[in-house]
C-alpha cells in the first residue's frame, strides 16, 4: 500500500454556513463547529444545568440550546439581555427562531452533542454511587474535617468546660457526674 502525504490532500475544516431570513435579518448558522468548541459546548452545558448534583432536564434543554445559538450562528447579545436566560430562551422559542436554527443545523452535528451529553450524564452518575467515588469524596472531605476537629481541640477552654460540670453536680444535687 502506498502512503499519501497528508499535506498534498490540502484539507481543510469544512466551514460550510446555512443561511435563513428570519423576520428581515439574515441569520448565519455554522454546519460544523470545531470539537474545541463542541466540547465546551457540552461542559457548559452540564454545569449550567447542574441543581443539587443532578442534572436538571429543563434547564438541559434551555442551556443546550442558548449554547447552540450562542455558538452556532451570527446572533450576538447583550451581558444585559444574558443575565436573564430564561427569559432570552422563552422569547426564542415562542417566536420560532430556535427551532428554525436548530433545522439549519446538520441532523448528525446535533444529535452528535446530544449523544455527548447523554454519555456523560450516565458515567457521571455510575461513578458518583460508585466504591471509588465514595471513597474519594471521604478522602477529598478528611482534611477539612480533620481541621475542623483541630480548632475544636486548639478552641477548648478548660475553664468554661470546669464551670459547665460545676454547674451539672450542682443541679445534679451535688452527687458527681462522671
């Protein structure tokens, strides 16, 4: 078999844009986004939507998309009109231009994410009520336990603990309480 030189193929990252009009404006949405770029997708992703150690579905679903739009195509907004996502994702949704973005995109790219998520999800959850991550929280937890166990130590006050036995015997009729 011969070997062909990479180079000579001259390649390069496919970065093919789908175009529609929505309402007047000329919306841009990539068909390939580098796997740089999809893997912080996906990160963001799941820790935006991180509630208490679980993965909560809705708010999955409004931050996959947002970072879709965010990542995928021309539109550019505010921090101001960020700070309130929900109701940014609301307003795109209700008025269809999420779901004409999310056509624009190639099927496979978006299922592709979609797996990538579902994937991670479900090692994430094997491992937490897994053996080592049990053991590896109670290694991660020790020193700060261990610590707080020093101040108490380093914190005890012999006088004060004197005074709360006096005052046990006293109430206790005098009779000793060890």
């Amino acid at each position: 078999m011969s070997k062909i030189s990479f180079a000579n193929m001259k390649l390069k990252v496919n970065n093919k844009i789908e175009t529609f009009d929505f309402e007047g404006n000329e919306i841009e949405v990539l068909n390939y986004l580098p796997i740089n770029d999809k893997f912080d997708l996906v990160m963001i992703t799941l820790q935006e939507s991180l509630v208490d150690g679980i993965y909560n579905p809705i708010k999955l679903e409004m931050y996959f998309n947002l970072n879709l739009v965010y990542t995928y195509t021309n539109i550019s907004f505010t921090d101001k009109q960020k700070e309130n996502e929900e109701k940014l994702y609301d307003i795109m949704k209700t008025n269809g231009l999420l779901d004409k973005i999310i056509e624009a995109i190639p099927e496979s790219e978006y299922t592709e994410l979609l797996d990538y998520i579902d994937e991670i999800i479900e090692k994430e959850m094997k491992y937490k009520v897994s053996a080592a991550a049990i053991l590896n929280s109670f290694i991660d937890d020790l020193p700060a336990q261990a610590q707080a166990a020093m101040d108490i130590v380093n914190n005890f006050d012999k006088d004060k603990f004197q005074a709360v036995k006096d005052f046990a015997e006293a109430a206790n009729g005098g009779r000793s309480i060890s």
